[in-house]
C-alpha cells in the first residue's frame, strides 16, 4: 500500500513500514494530487480532511494522531466509506501536565497558594479530568462545566457556566472545537464571556485556538490577571498582538511530551493495522522514553511542589523561545512557529521523574505523588 503522511508524526516511517510504502512530507503540502495512488492518509490537526481533498482519490483509510477531530470530516469518510482512526487521550497527559506547570506560575505570579484557588476547568473529558486530578493533588478548589456530561449524567458535580466564571480565580478551557450548533464552542470566549469572570480571574487555553474570540477579547483583556495561551485562532499565521497580551505563550505544544506522541503513533498505526487485517507489528521502543528514572534533588528547596514541577517541565524556557517571534519579519512567522513545533525538545512526564525530598519536607511527598512524580526521602 502507498501511505502518505504528516512527516511530524513521531516515528511514522518506522511505525509503518510493514504496512507500505511511507511517504512523508509537511502537513501543508498534504494535496489531492498527491493523494492519487495512495491508500492511507496520516494527518495531525494542521490538515483539514474534507472532501476537496480526498474526492475523487483511492484513500481508504485516514488517521489523525490528534485527540481532537474538529479538523476531520468525518460525516464524508462514513459516507464514503473510508475508515478513520485517531487518538483520544493520547496527549492527555501532557497537557494537564502543561496546565500544572502554567497553574504553579499564575499562583507564583498572583500571590496567591494553590490551596486558595479555585479552578474552573470547562470541559472535563480526557485532559480536563486528568487536570482537575493535578490540581486537586496541588490542594485547588475544582469546579466542573460540561453541559453534555450534566445532560447525559445529571450530575451536581457539573456546575452551570456562569457560576464557575464568578467562583473561581483560574479558568483553564479543555473543550473541542464546535463550529455550529447549540453545542457550539466557535469564540466562547469573548468580550461578554470574559465580563462575567471574576475580576482579576486567570485565563487558560490548551484546547483550540478558535474557541477564542482574539479581537474581542483583546479589548476587554486588561480586566484579566495572568493569560496563558498554547493555542491560537489563525495558527500557524498568528497574531503577534494576540501574543503580547498573555503572560504564558507557547506554539502549540501542550500535548508534545515524547510520551504522546509515541502513544499517538501507536494508537493510529494499531487502527490502520485492524482496518487491513494486519498483525500489528511495531512496537514503540520503550528507550524512547529513557526509562530510567531523571532524578531532581529538592532537599534544598524552600518550595519542593513547584520546583519539582517546573525541574520537570520548565514551562518558562518554551515562553522564552516562542518570544523570541518578535524579532521575526512577518514573511517569516509562519516557518518560524511550524519550526518550533517541529524542533520541539523532547519532553518527558512526571512519572519519568525521581524527587528527592527531605524528612523536614514530608508535607510536600503526598502533593508531589498526587502529581504522579516518583519521590523519596533521604537525609541532607
């Protein structure tokens, strides 16, 4: 078979090689002419799967290793015929990991201790019930909304809008991106929306750039605290303006731990396997992840949770990286962001990290091991 794919999937050519002929070039370059001989399409979230790309060629089967399908038509592959695999979840991880990181810097930034926060997190699917668990564990107050999981659950534990955006200190958005319908998500947030949190409130957004209406909300922006954007509305061609109104920017790489995306190579190619009738034969290898424990000392540390968190993920350094945008003619921002993303260093999760704490620091273990860190005690 002849596979045609986004040549930033982790480890596509390896992973499926048994089933074809890999071809592998950038999202943008994805065309129907190209298209035509080829079997399998292998997309990330930049490739819009529609069908002016695909009538009318031999594909029949897509994968996106994305957790999000927003992007996909997916009503033309079922009428079409054309099977579809994509990875939920795969990423989830890395982005409340992502969240955690940016959570422990508004505190930092606000005064303010986790355990006199409350976190409204809008969404709680894969990555918005993972965030709401390193939250909980840093002591956050957290307050749910998701009308779809209120309506088929009937739940109390799922909050009306408009009382999370006037109970809580922090919003962090974890919704997908629906263009129309009452269900829609297309600019939620906008000027009325950010009038109705709480003064001062910070904002987070991991989810899709679209979910935010940049125009509207730059004007009302001021009455915000921290803003904290991995997502943006015209990616990759950005607003630099959008830019210089939030405290944390990072292009599009919440969900790029090393840990994601071999998951997302490996959920898509175990789908395209299944869909041919395959053995599935690739097995991603696990030094990949260095499996050996990163060990990070914080006995001297007078604040161990977020020193542990930021020694892991140093969500700082991308912020210091993706500024370096403003130097950049604006003929060069678009290369400049997908290279960002394609060069991305390799990031582990928590788990990969050993934290050692000391005896006077106990207090600091059961916080560190809710945020799935690995920690032990050793005298100074």
């Amino acid at each position: 078979m002849k596979i045609v794919a986004d040549k930033q999937i982790y480890k596509v050519e390896e992973a499926f090689a048994d089933l074809g002929e890999v071809t592998a070039v950038p999202g943008g370059m994805i065309s129907r002419e190209l298209l035509s001989d080829a079997d399998i399409l292998l997309v990330r979230s930049v490739t819009r799967v529609n069908a002016a790309l695909l009538e009318g060629t031999p594909v029949k089967f897509v994968a996106s290793a994305s957790i999000g399908v927003d992007h996909v038509d997916t009503v033309f592959l079922r009428e079409s015929c054309v099977g579809f695999a994509h990875a939920p979840g795969s990423s989830a991880n890395s982005v409340a990991e992502y969240v955690a990181a940016a959570l422990i810097e508004i505190c930092a930034g606000s005064g303010r201790s986790p355990r006199d926060t409350a976190l409204g997190i809008i969404g709680a699917g894969n990555v918005g019930s993972i965030v709401c668990a390193l939250a909980g564990a840093l002591g956050m107050e957290c307050v749910l909304n998701d009308p779809p999981k209120k309506a088929f659950t009937g739940s109390e534990v799922y909050r009306p809008l408009e009382e999370v955006l006037e109970r809580c200190d922090v919003v962090s958005l974890h919704v997908p991106l629906i263009e129309s319908g009452e269900g829609s998500t297309y600019h939620l947030v906008d000027g009325d929306f950010v009038s109705r949190m709480k003064k001062g409130a910070a904002l987070i957004n991991t989810s899709r750039g679209r979910v935010i209406d940049e125009k509207s909300f730059k004007s009302v922006r001021s009455r915000l605290g921290m803003v904290a954007l991995d997502v943006f509305e015209r990616e990759p061609a950005i607003n630099v303006e959008t830019l210089s109104v939030a405290d944390i920017v990072t292009p599009h790489i919440a969900g790029y731990s090393l840990d994601g995306k071999l998951r997302g190579t490996d959920m898509i190619y175990r789908g395209a396997a299944a869909f041919f009738f395959k053995e599935a034969r690739w097995e991603a290898d696990s030094s990949d992840l260095r499996l050996q424990k990163r060990g990070i000392d914080l006995r001297n540390s007078n604040d161990p949770v977020s020193d542990g968190i930021r020694g892991a993920y140093p969500i700082m350094a991308d912020v210091e990286q993706f500024r370096r945008i403003y130097s950049i003619p604006q003929d060069g921002l678009v290369k400049f962001f997908e290279g960002l993303r394609a060069d991305y260093p390799k990031r582990l999760e928590f788990p990969h990290f050993k934290l050692t704490i000391s005896e006077s620091q106990q207090a600091a273990a059961e916080v560190l091991t809710g945020l799935r860190f690995e920690v032990e005690t050793a005298p100074p």
